[in-house]
C-alpha cells in the first residue's frame, strides 16, 4: 500500500457508527484503521423527560446542540414526535456540529468557527443578549454546566433535551492489547475526555503502559490536558474534521522514521 500513511496503524476511539467515514480517510492515505470504540451510545435513562420538552418545542426560542450525536439523536426524537418549530433559531457548538445539521437540511445554524467549544459559542454576538429568552440544549446525560450558567447568567431560561447516555463498552481488549505489544500501533485518536477515561479503565494497567507511549491526537486542548496528566508522552491537538486529523497524521509520521523501521 502507498500513500502518505502507508505501514501506519491509527486507532480510532469514536462510538460505533461514528468512525467509518474517517476510516475510509485513513485507507485512502495508505493506512489502516482499527475502530474500538471507547463510548457506547444508549437510549436516555428518563425518555419521559425528553418527551416533556419535545411537546412543547415551539415555547423555545433558541436550540442549542452540543455535538453530532445530539444532532443524530436529537433530530430523530423531534421528528418521531413531532415537527420541527419554524422559528426555532438552531445553534451548534462547533463546524462539525453544523455540517451536521446542515446536512439535516437546517439553514443559518449559528457555529463559531474553528474549534469549537462551550466557551466560543458563548461568545459569540448572537447570544451575547438573550435575556428572557427560553433555551433548550440538546445534549448526552451529564457533561459541563459552563453553557447553562453562562446562558442563565445572561438572562436566559435554560432546559436540557438529553437524548442519550454516554456508556463504557464492555469490551475485552486482549487482542488489541497483543497487537499494541506487537508495536502494532503507531497513533490514537482520542475524541473526549470521558473517552480516554473509558479506555484506561479497559485496557487495565498493562494496555495503559501502551497507551502512555503511543502519540495521541485530540480535538480540544481540555483533551489533550487529561492526556497528559494521565501520562501520555506525546499529544497533538488537531484542528476539526476528519481530513484535517488525517492531514495532521500524515504530517507528524513525515516527521518520524519510516514505518518499515518502526515496526
């Protein structure tokens, strides 16, 4: 195989489903994809919640997603139920996000550019004055508070629409365990926090010692932070969207010794 990634191996830790368009990326830069996904997504504990808000959808006049999940999820509770408010004004917290919903057929999502983030959507100037104004955000259960407080600081009523749970797969990882002591893995893709924090707990402590010494790439400098404090040599932040990762790959193995040598 040739390309600028041939001989490399990236482990990709986003939830089933959610990884094969990156895959195909990676396959057609000459390398190999291993897909282990480190979040599982179900259902929400309290649907009846979720169906609350839903039926009264059109009281909101701002709808806030905070990732492609709460998009997929998300659009496919409101449309079972029910339409889609026309005048509900629709918000995503990063490019990813709102090419998600663009390509659900929304116009004039409000994004920040760039990374995204809690932080970067708040400040920009179309929610910079929502007083009174009610606010639904469409999110998994649990997560960061920052959004909300920094909304209901501003005057805003502010509801959460969780459209599903995050979850530790119960998978055994022996085998990828025996290939990482192979040197069978030249990169991970780590996409959050709580996935880093799922795959150290089942890889146990003799996966992590492989971990530790494999270059990790990341979306978010938070990302790259628990990376670090958790003892992982190396960490790149990466700019968002897959042919920005696999650009950011090609680059860094350019950097390294041929992977004929490194393996």
């Amino acid at each position: 195989m040739t390309g600028r990634l041939a001989g490399r191996s990236i482990l990709i830790t986003r939830p089933a489903g959610q990884a094969e368009r990156l895959a195909a990326r990676i396959h057609a830069a000459g390398g190999e994809a291993i897909l282990y996904s480190a979040i599982e997504i179900a259902p929400p504990a309290n649907p009846r919640s979720l169906e609350s808000i839903l039926d009264r959808l059109e009281r909101f006049q701002i709808a806030i997603f905070v990732s492609p999940t709460a998009v997929a999820k998300g659009h496919a509770a409101v449309v079972a139920r029910r339409a889609w408010p026309g005048a509900l004004r629709l918000a995503a917290v990063g490019e990813g996000t709102a090419a998600a919903l663009a390509a659900l057929g929304f116009q004039g999502v409000v994004a920040p550019a760039g990374r995204g983030d809690s932080e970067a959507l708040a400040a920009l100037p179309e929610l910079a004055d929502v007083r009174g104004k009610s606010i639904v955000i469409f999110r998994g259960e649990g997560g960061r508070e920052t959004l909300r407080r920094e909304l209901e600081a501003r005057g805003a009523s502010v509801e959460y629409a969780e459209c599903y749970r995050r979850v530790r797969p119960t998978a055994d990882p022996t085998a990828l365990i025996a290939r990482w002591a192979q040197a069978g893995i030249d990169a991970v893709f780590i996409t959050s926090t709580e996935g880093l924090e799922n795959l150290v707990a089942i890889l146990g402590e003799k996966g992590a010692a492989h971990l530790r010494a494999t270059p990790a790439f990341v979306p978010h400098p938070r990302v790259a932070e628990a990376a670090r404090k958790f003892g992982i040599g190396k960490t790149l932040v990466v700019s968002p969207g897959d042919d920005a990762l696999v650009e950011a790959l090609a680059s860094f193995f350019a950097t390294v010794r041929p992977a004929a040598d490194h393996h």
